[in-house]
C-alpha cells in the first residue's frame, strides 16, 4: 500500500531530524508518532545527497521496527557511518538532501529476463559478497539491465560478469520519497 503524503512527509522530517540532531549532539532523536498510519514493520534506505552527489547511503532490508524508527537509525548511519564518506559536519546541514527508498521485501529471481530497470533494486550475493544498487541508481545512470547487474557486482566486491554463475539475484521495489520534491510542492 502506497504512503500517504503526510506519512512520507512525516518520514521526512523524521530522517532530517535525527541527522541534525545526531550531527550536532551526536545523540538519537527521540521519536514518538502519536498516529504512524501504516508506518509498520519495512526495510528502507536513507540516502543523503550534496549539490546532487552522494553523500551517504545505508539501509536494511528488513527491521523489526516501525518504519520511522528505521528511516530514523538508518539516517543516522547514512550520516555518520557510511565507509565511503567521512561524517557529515554541522556546517553542511543546510546543504544536504534527504531521500528515503522504502523497499518491498526481497524476491529472489531465476532468470534476469524478470529485472525490470526502473522498477527493480537489485541485490546481489556470491559467497560472503553483498551489494545493492537501489532501483532509481540504474535510471540515474541510465544503465540497461546487463549493465545494472554488472555494477551491482562490482558494488558486491566481485568480477563484473560473476553474477551469471552461482550468484544470487534478488529484485526488490522501492518507494521513493525526496526532499527536494516535497521542498518544490510547498511542503
């Protein structure tokens, strides 16, 4: 079932808050919804982005929490503990974007025929390597689906083409909720 609008905008502040809170504080918002909606159980991502580059992701598949309690958590890391970046300062706050990919359980496939590019994140295991590419990287770069299983794999950590023998392919959905979009809708 989709959000609503005051459910994704809620999320919004969620995630926007706890990063200032725990850049300035280093402490975790407290968060209590009185009416959370459909807000259960769900895997997302926070992804933070500056003058439109990355500038942090992390994510969970699956969490025992509400929903704004993991767009919560997973603010804080996509702020604080992504390994790509160092943390982000008090003094970029005002720069940086917010955006939340709330996912759809994963879906293992057998054949590549059903990745659908645009639709589908992709996440990919061979071994102890993992990656995820989430399903709006493969837009943004304008990837065919051989291409976006070759960048998850290099995102795993493995050869381009290992995803055709003994790796597992899973395709999950993403809804997608963006700052700036609520931002130029007056919200």
């Amino acid at each position: 079932m989709p959000l609503t609008e005051f459910e994704k905008e809620t999320l919004l502040k969620t995630a926007r808050a706890s990063i200032e809170t725990y850049v300035r504080d280093k402490t975790a918002l407290e968060v209590e919804l009185p009416n959370p909606g459909h807000l259960d159980c769900s895997g997302a991502f926070v992804s933070i982005h500056t003058g439109g580059r990355l500038r942090g992701c992390i994510g969970t598949f699956a969490s025992p929490n509400p929903l704004y309690i993991t767009v919560r958590d997973m603010a804080v890391a996509a702020c604080s503990k992504d390994p790509r970046f160092v943390p982000v300062e008090p003094e970029e706050l005002d720069e940086i974007m917010v955006e939340i990919s709330v996912l759809s359980p994963l879906k293992e496939i057998s054949d590549i025929s059903e990745i659908e590019v645009g639709r589908h994140g992709l996440y990919i295991t061979k071994g102890r390597f993992r990656g995820v590419l989430l399903p709006q990287v493969a837009v943004e770069y304008g990837f065919d689906r051989e291409k976006f299983l070759e960048e998850t794999c290099l995102k795993a950590g493995l050869d381009t083409f290992d995803w055709k023998e003994g790796a597992h392919i899973f395709v999950f959905e993403a809804e997608i909720i963006k700052e700036e979009e609520m931002y130029k809708a007056g919200k």
